[in-house]
C-alpha cells in the first residue's frame, strides 16, 4: 500500500499575538490586542486548562508550528494536511458579527502567510462569519479564490440558529457553486449539557460527536443536501459511532413519526455528499464501513492535539493494522476519500 496519506484533520495552535497584527480597521491598534485575550469566546464554559486534568507529554504543544508540521508530514507518510483552528473552535459562540468578520479574516491571512506559505502540503480551512451571512460568503470566496484554502468550517455548537437554517443557504449555494467544502467540526460544548460535567475527558467524550450528530439530522431534515446535490460536508473529530444511531432514529421516525425525507435517512451516508472523519483505534468503525461503504471516511490524526510527533505514525499504523477492516478500503480511509473530499 501506498504511503502517500493525508491527514482529513490537523490542528494548528493559535499565536493569537501574531493573528493580532494582521486585525485590519477598526481593530487594527496594537495596543488593543496587546495581550491578545479575549479574542474567541471560550470552548465550553469550562476553563478546560484549569480543571487539573493531565495532558499526555507532548500534546497540546503551543510551540507546534509550520516547521513542526512539516516534520510530522514526513515522519507519517502524509502528502497533504488539512488544518483546523484550536481556540477558533469556539468561533460559533463570538456574538457580535463585525467582531466575527474582523477575527475571521485575520485568522486566514495568518493561517495563509504561515502555514499555506510555508509548504504546499498544509491546506487551510477557513473561518467565515456565519453571524453575517453576506459577509461570510465574501470571506469564503476571498479564503477559496485569493488564498487557495480548501473550505471552511461551520462551528459545530454555538450559532444562534440551528446550521441548517435557511439564513445559512447562501453560504451552501457558494460552496457548491465553487466545488469547495464545508466541514462541521466537533469541540465546542456549551449549552449541550456536557460542559456541567465535573470531570472534562466526560465533557469531550460526548461533546465530540453529538453536536456532529445534531448538526447532520438538521441538515437532513431541513432539506440543505437535497437542495444542494452537488454540496460536499464533513462531519469531524467524532468518530462514527454517531451515524447508526441518527439513521436508526431518523428512519424509525420516517416509519412510525411522519418524518418526511426525500431519500432513505442513510442515503445521505452513501450519497458522496456527506464525510466522517475517523480515528484508528474506534471498533464502530468496522461496523460503520461494513454498514455505509468505505466511501465516506477520512483518517484524521488530530496532531497535534491527542498525539504527539513521537507518537505520530500510531493512528495510522492502528488503521493498517486492524483485522477487522477489509485490506481494499483501509487506502480509502487514509488517502483517497480525503482527496475527492477536499479536491487535493
């Protein structure tokens, strides 16, 4: 098997200092965002750093940057990376849309000069200002068209309104229209009921994958992939295990409940619209191929959030290894199902 992977979901650690210096009018003054806090609302109510849990030596390193990305890419085999935020991923709570457009276009012009710069490899995904639904497709257009990233993330918790609302329909025509991808990404938990957790890896156990199911039943139910046939999403960082149970319940309701869907529920799993992104070492991950194809799931390493450099080829190494896959697809699940998802 080829070792020409690609990781569907790196991490990039946030210089907010840096991001500050690329805040254009009115927020431009140094002086304001000195210290850089406050920037993104926080994850989840929960001041995560401060609850006493221990990181694994090695993750959640703030020093990672483009040079140590580089590096991972050639200790794993990967030819292309796709990258996320990390503080970014609370950007749905930001209320105030100027305040949204303003970070959201800094954050890609730093993501671009120090990441897209820095190597063909490293793909960038943008932040666009859902909270300003105009403003958002003119920085999808921008991140797309000038700064040559792949897409941009739909915050998976924290828009006033559900993502499949129909203010949020011309964002999907855009995306559509230019052949980019829109991922929803798991990681904030507020008003979910897992951030009340007193015990955080409880919080993100949870607090992963549902909003990711949450966010997919929407975007059934209100029509978003029968509207935009052509529309690719991915639904990231929390595992498959998520996708029975929504077409379970979804078809349970077609059946008995008087949901009206214009496709069976798990059409939409195998309809090439729709991509998981999944871990190694998940045992409903043999299931869910065996249930959907391999078609719809992309390996996602989280680098450098849950594994360090030093253990970098371990996530791979567990979805080669595994009996319970069949040999033809585990090359589906590490390269070309994120290739036709992002277009690399």
């Amino acid at each position: 098997m080829s070792d020409h992977f690609v990781d569907a979901d790196g991490h990039i650690m946030e210089n907010l200092e840096q991001i500050a210096q690329f805040m254009e009018e009115p927020f431009a003054s140094p002086d304001r965002w000195g210290a850089s806090a406050g920037m993104v609302p926080s994850l989840d109510n929960f001041h995560t750093p401060m609850d006493g849990t221990p990181r694994t030596p090695g993750t959640f390193e703030r020093s990672t940057g483009p040079k140590e990305w580089v590096q991972f890419l050639d200790k794993t085999g990967l030819d292309y990376a796709v990258l996320y935020p990390t503080v970014g991923l609370a950007y749905g709570n930001i209320s105030y849309p100027i305040w949204a457009n303003a970070y959201a276009r800094a954050y890609n012009n730093w993501l671009n000069d120090q990441y897209q710069k820095a190597s063909p490899r490293l793909k960038g995904v943008a932040l666009i200002p859902m909270q300003d639904v105009p403003a958002a497709v003119k920085e999808l257009e921008r991140a797309v068209k000038e700064l040559g990233m792949v897409g941009a993330m739909i915050p998976s918790n924290g828009l006033h309104e559900h993502v499949s609302a129909k203010k949020y329909w011309p964002i999907f025509e855009a995306a559509e229209a230019m052949d980019c991808v829109l991922a929803v990404h798991g990681g904030c938990y507020g008003n979910l009921g897992f951030n009340t957790y007193t015990v955080f890896p409880a919080t993100r156990a949870l607090g992963m994958p549902f909003p990711l199911a949450i966010a997919a039943t929407g975007m059934i139910v209100d029509g978003v992939f029968d509207a935009f046939p052509k529309l690719r999403v991915g639904f990231l960082e929390g595992g498959t295990a998520w996708m029975p149970l929504v077409v379970d319940r979804l078809e349970r309701e077609a059946e008995y409940g008087g949901l009206k869907v214009k496709r069976h529920v798990e059409e939409y799993f195998t309809s090439g619209q729709v991509f998981v992104g999944c871990e190694g070492n998940e045992k409903a991950l043999a299931y869910a191929v065996q249930r959907f194809g391999p078609e719809p799931f992309m390996f996602c390493s989280d680098f450098p959030h849950e594994i360090s450099i030093d253990n970098c080829r371990e996530e791979i190494d567990e979805i080669l290894e595994r009996t319970d896959l069949p040999e033809a697809s585990k090359n589906d699940l590490l390269a070309a199902n994120a290739r036709r998802f992002y277009k690399l």
